[in-house]
C-alpha cells in the first residue's frame, strides 16, 4: 500500500470522528472505530498491507527529538510510551505527523498539547494501532492468525540484522531529556509550555 493510499484512510477515519479526532484519553474516544470501520471496508489484504505500512510510518518518527518532545509532553516517556505516542500521532493525520517528524516544537500548537501543559486531560499517544487493524480483518475473517502471519512475511525482509553500531537507535541528535538548559535550546515551544 502506498503512503498516500494509506495516509487517505486515516484521515477518511479522521473525518468520521469529526471534533474528537485529536485527543485519545476520552474513554468514548471514536476514532479507533472509525479506523476499524473504515479498515473493514477493504479486502483482508489490503488490511495487512495497511499494518506493514503502518510500521513504516511508525518507524519514520523513530527520532531522539520526537521522543525527547514526547518525553516533555507526558512527563516521561520509556520504550512502550514511544510507541504509543507515535502511533497516536500518526492517528493526528498525514500534515501533523510530518511536521512533528521534522520539526517535534510544532507540537506546542496543538490543542490537546496546550491542554496537557495546563495539566488537564488529553493524550496524543494511542496504546497500538494493530488494536483497529486486527478488529477489521477479524471482523471479515473470523480470525486473526493470517493477518500476523501476512504482515510478519511482509516485513521478515525488512528487519535489519543486529549491528556493532546499533542501526537500531533513533535517529537524529539526542540529548538528556530531563536538561531544561536543553530542552529550552532544542525544544522552545514545548519547553516554555512545560516548565521545570
């Protein structure tokens, strides 16, 4: 499945959420179903090309100043909550999943963020992604086996062997995500809407 293939599938989810697209803490959140119902629409193999996809785009935010970002945001954040946050931001859409890959301090402007600093409910992160994919494909299988098995063959060509020189680390520059000296260099935005 191609980015833009994939991209319109989310945002046709995000459409159908309509005003509550942007934050996943309510516990009636709608989006997820509405990515499960726009997912069940597919055939079964287009669902898994919709997971390896979606790896990739995880993937693609795999970088030191977005977790370090997320990190502020959350007031922590460890290996799982990385995952969780970038799956939540790729459920944001295709333009602010960009911009936040390439520049983490646009994410100060975002409402649910501005809300987080004022220490009132939201979240970006969302647990996992393979939550909707697995509920659209079972829906239309009855099972979910073939999916993780479609996906594992898809993306077994993928995974990079172990290196000396740990390929496997996030990208871009990293720095102590608790140095406020750091975070106000690196992150301004997010640093003065979450102060020390």
């Amino acid at each position: 499945m191609d980015i833009y293939e994939w991209w319109g599938l989310v945002e046709r989810a995000r459409e159908a959420a309509g005003d509550r697209a942007d934050d996943r803490d309510p516990p009636d959140d709608p989006l997820p179903g509405a990515l499960t119902d726009v997912l069940a629409s597919l055939e079964p193999e287009r669902i898994a090309a919709f997971a390896v996809t979606a790896v990739d785009v995880a993937r693609s935010a795999y970088r030191w100043p977005l977790w370090n970002a997320a990190y502020l945001i959350e007031g922590g954040c460890g290996d799982d909550g990385f995952m969780d946050f970038r799956d939540g931001l790729a459920l944001l859409g295709r333009e602010t999943f960009t911009r936040a890959v390439a520049d983490p301090d646009t994410l100060a402007g975002l409402p649910v963020v501005i809300r987080m600093s004022r220490g009132e409910r939201g979240w970006i992160g969302y647990e996992s992604l393979n939550a909707p994919i697995a509920e659209a494909y079972h829906r239309l299988r009855g099972e979910r086996a073939s999916l993780d098995a479609a996906v594992e063959a898809a993306l077994r060509d993928r995974i990079r062997p172990a290196d000396p020189a740990d390929p496997a680390d996030p990208a871009g520059e990293g720095w102590d995500a608790e140095d406020a000296a750091a975070n106000r260099r690196h992150l301004p935005r997010l640093a003065a809407l979450f102060k020390d």
